[in-house]
C-alpha cells in the first residue's frame, strides 16, 4: 500500500526514496541544522513531506552538483532552505557563483591526485641521524638493519620501481 504524500516517512522509507544508507540520513542531521525529523519515544525518526523535500535538495547538491558538505552548509545558510528544496526538485538551478564559491570542480572533471613521488634520503641509510646517538649501536645497527629491509621490500612491491 503506497503512503500519501502527506504521511510522514521513516528513515528507512526516506533512505529508500532517496537512495541512501540510513547512516547517511543520520549524519546528515549532525552537519545540517535544518533537518529536524520528528523523533517519538525510543527514538523513532519520522520525516514530515518538508525534511523529504530538504533532503533531497541537499543529496542533488551532494551527489548531482558535486558540493561538498561545507559548500552544502554555506549554502543552505546564505540563500535558506527554500532555495535547496527547490534545486532538489529541480526548479531551481544553482547559480555558478555557487559552484566558484565552493572552489570544487563540476562533478565528474576532478583529476586524480597526484602519486607521491619517493622523496631521497636526506643522507645514506647507514649515517645515524642525530638523535640516534643516543641509541646503543646495537639498536642503531638493528634500526639500520630493518629501513634496509623496508626499502628492500618496497622496492619489490612498488610496481613503478620495476
């Protein structure tokens, strides 16, 4: 039996209508302030028709317009909840100021980060850094022994090192 649209959801029928985790609706709540599901004895959310239209503003801001949760959050308190729950019903295109605020590229157009290069040593595997001296020079000799073994076994599992 289908709810009316006026009935109010709990987290595992938005979840579903939104296409999100339960524990996503949860922490939602704890990064934006304007979702406030109706909570009954033992901690029950139910969602209103309002908290539905909000969410899903905030999950196209999210997911279709690529905003992180910051961007989500300067949003929401510069143009309000109105304006959100319209982009999520698609009224409402957000503006590219929006997009040059946040600072994030349009979804899909990220590049990948670059590899850390190896960084070379600073100095030879076997001169001590300072506060080695302190170290008898059977540890330092053990210490030594095993950054040769770690860089023996990076070499042999770095595949760019082949």
């Amino acid at each position: 039996m289908e709810k009316s649209p006026d009935a109010f959801r709990t987290i595992s029928e938005a979840a579903e209508e939104l296409t999100v985790p339960q524990h996503v609706l949860r922490f939602w709540e704890t990064r934006f302030t304007q979702i406030k599901p109706m909570k009954r004895a033992g901690g029950r959310r139910y969602y209103r028709p309002a908290d539905i239209e909000l969410l899903k503003g905030i999950h196209t801001l999210l997911y279709s317009q690529g905003y992180t949760i910051r961007g989500v959050q300067r949003i929401l308190k510069e143009e309000g909840g109105a304006y959100v729950v319209g982009i999520g019903r698609g009224e409402v295109m957000p503006r590219k100021g929006d997009a040059a605020r946040e600072g994030a590229p349009p979804p899909g157009t990220a590049k990948a980060a670059p590899r850390i290069g190896k960084a070379p040593l600073a100095r030879p595997i076997d001169e001590a850094p300072k506060i080695i001296h302190k170290l008898s020079s059977v540890q330092s000799d053990a210490l030594k022994a095993a950054l040769r073994d770690l860089t023996d076994a990076r070499k042999m599992l770095d595949p760019l090192d082949r």
